[in-house]
C-alpha cells in the first residue's frame, strides 16, 4: 500500500510541475497556481509516507 502512496506523490508532484511550468510559459496565473497547490499536495503525501517509513523501521 505505501508504495501506491508513494507513486501517487511522486504523480501529483510531476503533474504540479508540469502545470505550474506551462501556466507560467503562457502568463496564466490560475494554471500556475493550480499547478503549485497540486505540487504542494504531493510534497506532502511523500513527506507522510517517509514519515510512516520511519516508524515502521
């Protein structure tokens, strides 16, 4: 299960990226944004999984 967690962060931090680049190519503010929250999301769901990592071990 962890690393279906772990696979899902790693997607939304791509897909963040991925709009936060193209919102900033094209001066849109709202895809940038979208694109930095989506981001964040990710950092956070890897940072719970390091986290149940380190109690596990």
């Amino acid at each position: 299960m962890s690393a279906v967690e772990k696979g899902k962060a790693k997607n939304e931090q791509a897909k963040g990226k991925v709009k936060e680049t193209a919102g900033s190519a094209v001066g849109n503010d709202r895809l940038e944004a979208e694109g930095r929250t989506e981001k964040a999301t990710g950092d956070m769901r890897d940072a719970k999984e390091k986290v149940k990592d380190a109690f596990k071990h």
